[in-house]
C-alpha cells in the first residue's frame, strides 16, 4: 500500500469515528467512557495522518 492510499484510508477512517461520535453523543444511554474511547481512537488516527504526512514531507 502506497502512504497516499494509507492516508485515504485513515482519512476515512477518521470521517467514520467523527460520524460515530456524533451518534454516540445523540444517544441518551451511551456513557462518558464510550464517548472518550471514541474521542481517543479518532485522535490516534489523527495523529498518524500527521505523522505520515511529515515523513512524505
């Protein structure tokens, strides 16, 4: 896999967790843990987008 077609998939995959968080944060019986999880997962594939776009860079 080329680092541009990583960088889709984590982009992706970064609309996707947002698109789940939005939906976790509607729901009335989802606790702070599952949201914060979420938030943490999100983040760490933010993270490896920046990552990888500094070392093509």
């Amino acid at each position: 896999m080329t680092v541009e077609a990583h960088l889709e998939s984590l982009h992706k995959k970064h609309v996707a967790l947002e698109e789940e968080l939005h939906a976790l944060r509607t729901a009335p019986s989802i606790s702070d843990t599952e949201i914060a999880e979420c938030k943490r997962r999100k983040l760490r594939i933010k993270d490896e987008i920046q990552r990888l776009k500094s070392s093509v860079h």
